[in-house]
C-alpha cells in the first residue's frame, strides 16, 4: 500500500467519528484507485518547484491538505469533521474520470463528486442529516473556488457558500502552490 494512503488512512481514523471511518471504508472501495496517479497528467500543475520540479500523486496531495486541515480545523467555528475530513478525502476521488481510467485528468471531476454525493445521498445520510449532506456535496462541488466547474468564473463569490467550502479551496491551493511544511513528529524526545 502507498505510504501516503496508509497517513491519510491514519488521519481520518484520527479525525472521523468510528461512523464516519467505518462510512470512509465503504466508500474507499467504490472510488476508482487513482492514488499513485498524478495530480495534473500534463506536469503542469501542482509542482514541487522548490524541490525536484516533480507532480505529486493525488495521495500525496490530499495527504498535504489533511495534515494542513488536522492543524487548523478548529479555525471552523462549530465545524462537523467527519464532514471536513471526508470533503477532502473525497475531493479528487474522481480526478480521472468515474472509473479512474481517463489518460488526462477530468476537468469536470468537482462536478462528478458532486453529483456522485447527490446521487448516493443515502449512504451519506447513516452518518449525516439531510442539509449536511447537501453542505457535502456544496464542499466537493465547488473546491476549485471560482474555477469549479458549476461556477460562474466572473461573479463567483465565497460570501455565497459556507465556510468550509473556502477552507477546502484554501487548503487545495496551498498543496497546488506547494506552501503546505509536512513536519514529521519525532517520536524519539
């Protein structure tokens, strides 16, 4: 197993409620396994300009934007983290297309999650209420911020969404940009 599957697999059993990781194991099983493909196919985004100009792999990624939200999730007032959590877990799930097995990356992959919550709203519904489940599928849809696919690029505004879909735009970004320090605790003292 990639290392990075096995921390983001550690992170949310950390952050998850015990429904929320045993929801997570059910769904890890139905999204393609895309974890070791890169997040832009073409190399043009997402480098690791400051150290070897590489693209990392959507495991890599989404373990950089966990680690970052473990920190700084309690910014949220009130925020639920099994919501949080999954919304980033979920993100990129379908960044290759529903089977994972697009050549290039699929441009309309915030759509597809989006739908895909919508359209599964069941599963979703053993751990969430109805409006967090819409709120999930708000998050996932609209991760790329004014470039989300369903969005409006020239009126696109935050001030229209709730504030996790800024922290997961945010966070996003910052792993895009190559800002998020991965600080490795040291067990030994």
């Amino acid at each position: 197993m990639d290392l990075y599957v096995e921390k983001i697999d550690s992170l949310l059993r950390k952050n998850l409620s015990i429904r929320g990781f045993k929801l997570w194991e059910v769904i890890k099983e139905k999204i393609p396994d895309i974890w070791s493909r890169p997040t832009s196919s073409t190399g043009k985004y997402h480098k690791k300009i400051d150290e070897d100009n590489r693209t990392p792999s959507i495991a890599e990624h989404t373990y950089e934007i966990m680690y970052a939200a473990d920190k700084i999730v309690d910014l949220l007032n009130g925020c639920n983290r099994d919501l949080i959590f999954l919304s980033i877990v979920l993100h990129d799930s379908f960044k290759y297309g529903l089977t994972g097995s697009n050549p290039h990356t699929e441009n309309k992959h915030d759509r597809i999650i989006g739908d895909t919550v919508r359209d599964n709203k069941g599963i979703f519904l053993k751990i969430f209420n109805e409006n967090e489940v819409v709120l999930l599928e708000e998050i996932v849809r609209f991760h790329s911020g004014r470039w989300s696919t369903d969005s409006n690029i020239k009126t696109f505004s935050f001030n229209n969404f709730n504030q996790e879909v800024m922290f997961l735009h945010i966070l996003d970004m910052l792993s895009a940009k190559n800002v998020i320090k991965i600080v490795e605790e040291n067990k030994c003292h």
